[in-house]
C-alpha cells in the first residue's frame, strides 16, 4: 500500500468515526433493524453490533440486516469481538476489547482492508493496540457508562489528550457521554464520539442522532 492510499484509507476511517453509534438488542426499545435505520437517518457516521450474550446464529442474521441497512447510508458496519461473525456477514471492520482476540489473527483473517478498532484505557494500552496494527483506538469510559456495567473509569479526561501525543491514529471518546458533558472533550485530540443509550435509548433515535450530528460539527469543525 503506497504513502497516497495509507493517507486516503487513514482520513477515511477518521471521518467516518465523527459519530459513532453502538447498537445491541439489550440497549433498544424498538426492533432493533428500526432504530439502526432511525440512527442511520439521523447521521451516524459508523455503526457498531455489540452483542455479548446472543447466539452466534443470531448475530450474524442481524449483522447480515444491518450490514445492509449500512451499504444503502454509506456507513460501515463494525462488529464487537467476533471475528468469525465479522467475516460471515462481510462486515467493514471489528472492535477488539482488551484481553479479545489479537489484532494480528484477526487482521489475517479479514484482510488488510478490514477497519480494526481497539479498547484502551490509558497510554500503555493505546500504544500496543497501535503497534500491533489497531487503525483506531476506542478509549474510555469518559464519564461512566450508563450501559456497560463493568466499564473501565479513566484516570481523567486530560488521558486522551496524553495518549493522542503519543499515537497518530485516531481516537473515539465513549462512555457516558451527553450534549451536556461532550464540550469537556474539546480540544483533547479525539476525532469522534462513540454513543449508546445516549441515541438508542431515547425515544425517537432519528432526532437525538441529529442533534448529536449538529453538536458534534460545532465540536470537530
């Protein structure tokens, strides 16, 4: 892969992590095909499957639906830690937690092309996961998590800052973040945020989504 298209693949999959929603059927209260259309319409910009307790079958017929859904918005569709789910319904990309499958494996698995995203949680983590091939770091939880019972609390916010000086891929803030908290991320080095109950736990996902979209140019542009 030449300096040109390394550039173009890299601000590609940064602009497409602005807005990043994460969608499983334990963090909806409509079908879940209906409120990824809503977030969709709304203006995500990535769209992430996290299911961990589903069967595997089950998983890959609503990653086969939204992997549709995606191509038809333009969006890619990331799936969380299975790698076999990933590869079956063509997916753009995965997300490795830290302690998941190792980046390297699953690189080989789905190709050189395939978007791979990794947890970190303070510089040590971030540094790794780069190094072993991650084209986007996913750090957090920023402000708790209102939908992930075991997340991992940061040292602070001023984590993402240190860790954007040390890393040149970019990084998606998530965890509890809310229109009223997202401007303390400002000015931290980060090129998205990554949002669950925030969009897909309100009652109408297509008007929370814009709002987002709109509050999240004022934020990186």
């Amino acid at each position: 892969m030449n300096t040109f298209t390394n550039e173009h693949r890299k601000n590609s999959i940064k602009n497409s992590l602005r807005l990043y929603g994460i969608i499983g059927s334990d963090n909806v209260n409509v079908p879940l095909l209906d409120a990824a259309e809503e977030a969709l319409r709304g203006g995500i910009t990535m769209l992430q499957l996290r299911e961990k307790t589903l069967p595997i079958e089950e998983c890959i017929w609503e990653g086969r639906a939204l992997k549709s859904l995606c191509v038809r918005y333009g969006v890619p569709l990331i799936i969380n830690d299975n790698v076999e789910v990933a590869k079956e319904v063509g997916a753009d990309g995965i997300h490795l937690g830290v302690g998941d499958p190792d980046i390297n494996a699953a690189r080989r698995i789905l190709g050189q092309n395939a978007i791979i995203g990794a947890s970190a949680h303070n510089i040590r983590e971030a540094v790794e996961a780069e190094r072993k091939g991650a084209d986007y770091l996913g750090v957090g939880a920023a402000f708790g998590s209102g939908s992930k019972g075991n997340a991992v609390s940061l040292s602070g916010l001023q984590i993402y800052q240190e860790i954007s000086s040390r890393v040149s891929i970019p990084i998606v803030a998530i965890g509890g973040i809310t229109s009223a908290n997202l401007m303390k991320l400002r000015g931290l080095g980060i090129s998205g945020i990554a949002l669950i109950s925030a969009i897909f736990g309100t009652e109408n996902i297509e008007v929370e989504t814009a709002r987002f979209a709109q509050l999240v140019k004022e934020f990186l542009d």
